[in-house]
C-alpha cells in the first residue's frame, strides 16, 4: 500500500480511504482494467443519440456483455464491502461504485437541464438500482435468467426510469414548481 500511495501521489491513508485492504485495490484495479475502457467506449459511441434512454440503454447492453468477466470479481468486492466491519480511525467507507455513477451521469448529461438537481440526482440514484453487478446478482440468482432475457428486463427498467422521470420534470414544470 505504500508503494500504491507513492505512485499515485497520495498518502496512505488517502489510499486506505477509499481501499481498505489490499484485496479491495487490486480487485477494484482488476475491475477497472477489465471493464472501464469498453465501458467509456460504447459511452463514447451512444453520446451521438438524442434519446438519453438509449443512452442508459448502451450502459446496460454493455453491462450485460461484461458481466461474465466482471461479476465473478464484482460478487468478491460486494462481500468485502457489504459489512466492512468498523474502522479503526472512525471513518466510514466511502461508497463503491463511482464508476457506475460516472457512466450513468454521462448516459444522462443530455437531460441535466430539464431536471433540477435533486430530480437528477434522484434518476442517478435510480438507475443504480438497474446499472451493475447487484442487478445482475438479482436477475440472474433469484430470477434464473439468461443473458438476453436479463438485459432485456434492465433496458426495460432503465427506460421506465428515464421516462418517468421525464414525465414528473414536465409536469411538475408546467404547473411551476421545480423540485419535489
């Protein structure tokens, strides 16, 4: 961990942060290098679309496709970080999953301005329900489905979600009120 701290140019307990085991790093770096690039890439190919539910829809689809490298790891890093334990400096774990939430941010920047921040960041928080390994988990383990079936149910979801959301934006706009 030290040598981790001095190359990325912070300090051991910036590192101990945000990884509270060596585990947690190398599995998080594992993940990162398996999935990230593929996942900015088909982020990159879905920004030209106009309809932001197809955007989160290319977030899902590429979920789905990685999700028989990433899941084994994924499954491993939940149970490290589910029930961490207490800290020992009294700090809590920041959250996992900023990579998800990036993906998702950049899947909806087309429609920041039609949400107030709070209607936003309550359709990011939504979507995390149907972006990542827990859906999968859920989908796969509890329902039996396969591949196809399982990306077809959370590019369901994911739209319902985004055009939902739309649908409160406006009509709460049309009767003047920003937030709810």
């Amino acid at each position: 961990m030290d040598e981790v701290a001095a190359a990325a140019d912070v300090s051991r307990r910036t590192v101990y942060m945000y990884f509270p085991t060596l585990d947690q790093l190398l599995l998080d770096a594992a993940v990162g290098a398996l999935s990230a690039t593929r996942m900015d890439e088909a982020m990159t190919a879905a920004s030209v679309q106009e309809d932001p539910a197809a955007r989160v829809e290319a977030l899902v689809a590429t979920s789905t496709r990685l999700a028989p490298t990433t899941l084994p790891l994924g499954r491993k890093i939940i149970r490290l970080t589910v029930d961490p334990g207490p800290s020992t400096d009294g700090t809590t774990s920041p959250p996992r999953g900023y990579r998800r939430v990036a993906w998702i941010e950049r899947a909806l920047e087309p429609l920041r301005e039609e949400f107030s921040d709070e209607q936003f960041e309550r359709l990011v928080s939504a979507l995390c329900l149907v972006v990542g390994w827990e859906a999968h988990i859920v989908l796969r383990d509890i329902r039996g489905l396969a591949p196809d079936d399982e990306e077809h149910v959370l590019q369901w979801a994911a739209r319902a979600l985004v055009e939902e959301a739309r649908r409160e934006a406006s009509t709460l706009a049309g009767a003047g009120v920003r937030d709810r």
